[in-house]
C-alpha cells in the first residue's frame, strides 16, 4: 500500500506501483491496507504510536472516526475526543452508524453496534463493554514510602454503555460502572478502586451543522479527553476512571476547530448504588483551539502536522495542593490558569511533539484568607525516527520533560508545577511514584511492532532530577518525606519496558516491567530500589 501526505488528507491504494496524485506531496509504502491491529486499543499520543494509520484506514469498515475531516489522521486525537480505535478508551467518540448496512458486518458483536429502531434506521442504539482484569506487583512500593513490601494487588472493573441515536442531531449516551479490588500486602483500596454500580457517564448531545462546521453541545456527566495526555488524561491506574459534570461545546471546520468546556468533578466516594455526586470544588474549565498547519518541508520531506493553543482552568485541593515545608506542609486550596501550546507533527521517517504550559494562580492555605501566587511552568518534548516500510515498524527517539519546582517553605510565590488531573500513566513513569513536578526527565524511547502489528514492544529508560534541589519529591499522593534530609539533584533511573499483544479483535494483553534504581542520596534519605510488574487483560466490544 503505498500512503500520500499533504495538507488536508491523505491518500492511499492498495498498489505500490500507483503513480501519486498531484494532490499527494510524498508517498510511504507499507505492507498491508488493513488497520493495523494493535491499533484497536490505543493509547494518547499521537507520536509513537505502534503503527502508522492511513487516512483510508479511518473510514469505515476499518475505522471509526467521525466526520472529522482532517482531524481524523492517526488515531483521531486532535479531533478532541480522545484516542479513537476499532474499540478504544473512548466508546462514546465511535461512529458505528456504517453498520446501517448489514453487508458491511463481519463480527460476532456488530448487531450490538447498531439496532434500528425505526424502519428508516435513523433512530438506533448501540452497545459498548469492557472489561478489565489488572494486577501488579510491587516490591517496595513508592520508594518504600506506601504499603508493605513485595506488594501484590488485584483490580477488576466492568464499563458498559448504551448509545441512543434520535436522529442526527441528538444523542444520549450512558455508561454503568462497578468495580473490585484485593490483593496481599495491598493498600490504597478507596472508592477509585472499589465501586458499586453507578453512573460513570450520562449525557445529552445536539449536533449538526453551524457555519459551515459540525457543532456539537454534550452536557452531564461525561468522559473529557481534549488535552495533551501529559497534562490530564483518564485516571488509569485506579478502577474508576476521571468523569466530569457539566457542559462542553465544539465546532469542526476543514482546517480549523474549537472547543469550549465548564466542569465539576465526579465525586466517587460514596459506598451504595448510585450514589455518586458532584464535587463543586474541583473544577475544570476552559478552550482549546486546534489548527492543521500548512504544509513545509524538512529535510526534502513533507510535514503534516497540527497546533494546539489552549486554556485550562483548575480548582482543586487534597494532598496534590499542598505547600511543603522543611517540616510538614500547608494544607489548602489551589486554583490554576494553564495557558499552553502543542506542535506535533509526522513526516515520512520522523515524528515530533513540542508543548509548553505556564501556570498562573494562587494558593490559599485553610483556614486563612492569605493567598500565594502561583507561577509555574512545564515543557514537554518528544522527537525520533521511524522506519515506516519495514516490517518491525520501529520507532527511535528520545523524550524530555520539564516541570518546574520551588523550596520548601511557605514564603513567595509557589513555582511547583503541578497535574492534579492524572496525566497518562505510562507518559512518564509506568511505576507513578514520581509526580510530574519539580522534575527533569530524559529518556531514549525504543519501539518494535513486529507479527503483522499483533504485538509492540516499547523500552524507555527515563533519568530524573530535581528541577530545584530544594523542593520537595512527589508522588501521585503528594510530596515524599524522608527520615533524613536528601540532598542533591538526582532521583535515579527508571528502564521500564511493555508488550502489547492484540489477541483478536476484542482481547489485548499488555505487560509492564520496570525497575526504580533510586540514587545514592535518595538511599541514604531512606528511599529505596524497587521492581514493578503489572499485567492487564483487557475485553472490549
């Protein structure tokens, strides 16, 4: 197959020998015009994605973007709703409506994807599940700070939805979650981890076209994925994942979209049935705009690529707004302007994502009227080269990452950075021990993807310091204290390695290895080493 970039779509077809469009500004021979298998499930991040996607690919029967244009390339993700697959993390974002004609149905749970409830087949349902089995192994879990040595849990949670079609300009979506967990050693287990049934997502969306893009407005309770999966993503780790209550507006044109979003976080603590509330002090609001660029060339090759301008607004407490102290820390609560960009790109044998975020706000300790200034920053980086024709598909490259941090203490402005909203897991650190604050990363990434795209391999050997060497370590919890004060820059080193294997269309079983070789001087404070394996078998349809 031989695959064309230029600068509103792509071309494809299934002979090499096809002479280019003069449309087509460079053509990529790859070995098969099916969707790469791996893809089905797959993760934020348009740069190192297991396999390339052809734009051909994204179109029915093979893909299930929806009428996104050019926002469809890849795995969908600059269209806003998040990583879209053949079954992904985002089952709502699906376009199944192909399956109004049967001939095009070649899978046992197709007749879930798509019921007519009319005779004219505009008003139809569509069904959604997973299932998720986790487990992992710790032996000395968040450098020894958390739980019991040689740790071993168990988590298992259930999401299944419902899609009701009224036609095409209205929609509800809803989706039923319950959840369990266990384990030796275990800890943590809190409602994120063990949740009766309950509302995970339930909202209203009206659609259609408005000056010439396709608008939409979803409100209640739903899924938001429209950030770069470094600054928030889908909490992954725990059972439950991250849902919002509130209302969102988007528009798509050609070349250009926009988004526009005011949320309050769902509040999962409680223990009966549908129970689960609003909690009005952790809100998430804000606008992203997303632009294809022109055309240029690097190199005498041609670069598609899109920019990402965006504001996020945060409130939010708990142990991720504290201040630390020398001794102890201020409890209170933080709100954050994040003003940002994202550049990222993919021409014939490299790829690329370059992001800045600074943060403004303030921090205002309990009980107190006082309020700090906040002024924070990060900078995220990842560039490498891909051999797009051959058949291990691989991937070299090398990630930076920089997140600001300030001294302990309570005086002047609070210059930690901080991702109160669970950035993607496995973007930094497949362990999560270390919090993507006060921190430096650089880290060379490896990927394979051979046997046809039915497996990927990723290596990632991420070094980390202090991006100041007086402030505080931070884990997902909030920041470390150690019985000894540590002293020095560096954390230590963190190889980790994945296996990915799509067993079929609906069964992906992916492992994770790494190893936390913590410094001498985090050692001497009294952290400590560890292995961390995890295992998930994932069911979706």
């Amino acid at each position: 197959m031989a695959l064309g970039i230029c600068t509103s779509r792509l071309a494809a077809a299934a002979d090499p020998s096809t002479v280019p469009t003069a449309n087509s500004a460079e053509w990529i021979h790859v070995s098969s015009t099916e969707r790469p298998p791996i893809q089905n499930y797959p993760h934020a991040g348009v740069v190192g994605q297991p396999r390339r996607v052809v734009a051909s690919q994204n179109h029915a029967p093979q893909g299930r973007q929806g009428p996104w244009g050019a926002f469809s390339y890849g795995n969908g993700e600059s269209a806003g709703f998040g990583p879209v697959g053949r079954y992904g993390v985002a089952p709502w974002a699906e376009d199944w409506s192909f399956l109004r004609d049967k001939k095009r149905r070649d899978d046992l749970f197709d007749p879930l994807k798509f019921i007519a409830l009319n005779d004219a087949k505009t008003i139809w349902l569509s069904f959604s599940g997973e299932t998720r089995l986790r487990n992992w192994y710790e032996e000395t879990p968040f450098l020894g700070k958390k739980g019991g040595s040689n740790s071993g849990r168990f988590g298992v949670r259930n999401l299944y939805g419902a899609d009701l079609h009224l036609g095409e300009h209205v929609r509800l979506f809803g989706q039923l979650i319950n959840a369990d967990a266990g384990g030796w050693k275990g800890f943590g287990y809190n409602t994120t981890y063990r949740k009766r049934l309950d509302l995970q997502q339930a909202f209203i969306e009206f659609k259609g076209k408005l000056a010439g893009a396709q608008t939409g407005f979803m409100f209640g309770r739903q899924q938001f994925l429209d950030a770069p999966s470094y600054v928030l993503y889908n909490r992954e780790t725990p059972n439950v994942p991250l849902s919002w209550n509130g209302g969102r507006i988007y528009a798509i044109w050609p070349n250009i979209r926009v988004d526009a979003f005011d949320f309050v976080q769902t509040k999962t603590d409680a223990t009966l049935m549908f129970h689960d509330t609003e909690d009005y002090n952790t809100r998430l609001y804000g606008g992203d705009i997303t632009a294809l660029v022109p055309q240029f060339s690097i190199g005498g090759e041609t670069v598609h690529s899109f920019l990402d301008i965006f504001y996020y607004g945060y409130r939010y407490g708990g142990s991720l707004s504290v201040v630390p102290l020398v001794s102890g820390a201020l409890k209170g609560t933080s709100s954050r302007g994040n003003v940002g960009f994202r550049w990222y790109g993919t021409a014939a044998s490299f790829e690329y994502s370059f992001g800045g975020l600074y943060q403004d706000g303030t921090f205002q300790k309990s009980g107190s009227a006082k309020k700090s200034d906040v002024q924070a920053y990060s900078v995220n980086t990842i560039v490498g080269y891909r051999h797009t024709p051959s058949p291990l598909h691989p991937f070299i490259g090398v990630q930076a990452d920089l997140y600001s941090g300030g001294a302990n203490g309570a005086d002047g402005p609070v210059r930690t950075y901080m991702a109160p909203f669970n950035p993607q897991t496995n973007y930094l650190d497949t362990t999560t021990y270390i919090q993507p604050s006060n921190l430096v990363s650089l880290s060379p990434v490896l990927s394979v993807t051979p046997w046809k795209g039915f497996a990927s391999i990723q290596f990632k050997v991420p070094f980390m310091w202090r991006e100041n060497a007086d402030g505080a370590i931070w884990n997902s919890s909030g920041p470390y204290t150690f019985s000894k004060t540590y002293h020095g820059g560096y954390i230590g080193v963190v190889p980790q390695a994945s296996l990915k294997l799509q067993l079929n269309r609906h069964l992906t079983w992916q492992i994770y290895g790494a190893r936390f070789m913590a410094s001498n001087g985090l050692h001497t404070a009294g952290g400590k080493s560890g292995s961390y394996a995890q295992s998930n078998v994932v069911f979706r349809f």
